[in-house]
C-alpha cells in the first residue's frame, strides 16, 4: 500500500459512511427508518489472510470506539497519514 492508496481508500470510506448516514431509508411498507450509521474498518491485504482479518477487526473495533459513523484505517510502519 503506498500513501495514495491509503487516502484514497479512506476518503471511499468515508464517502460510503456519509452517504449511508444521509439517505433516508424506508421499510418494505413505505415507513421511514431511523437514521441508519456505520463505522469501517480498513485493512490491506499483504499475504497473510489470518493477520488481514484479525487487523481489520481491530480497526473496526476502533472505530466503533471513536462513535458513530467513523472510518480507522490501518496504518503500516514507514507509511505517511493522510
């Protein structure tokens, strides 16, 4: 993953995470939902399927942690935040 990667994926997110928080859903009777939140866990894959997963639970999980609607994205030593 190189700096590029790592802010596009997370403006993804985020753009996925504001337009889920924005759109009014309605049931399959036509009643209209409460407001629907998410929060994303990124993680990139590199070779191990084990490690991938258990980082993007923690990632998940941190964001679950910071609130509503929130996106944390892994950050790989050596590599420069958005």
């Amino acid at each position: 993953m190189d700096r590029c990667n790592k802010i596009i994926t997370e403006q993804i997110a985020n753009k996925i995470v504001t337009k889920i928080s924005e759109t009014q859903f309605t049931s399959a009777d036509g009643k209209d939902l409460d407001r629907i939140t998410i929060s994303c866990g990124v993680a990139f894959y590199a070779g191990n399927l084990e490690n991938f997963i258990s980082v993007a639970d923690k990632c998940l999980i941190g964001a679950k942690a910071s609130g509503k609607d929130c996106v944390v994205v892994h950050e790989y030593p050596g590599h420069i935040s958005a």
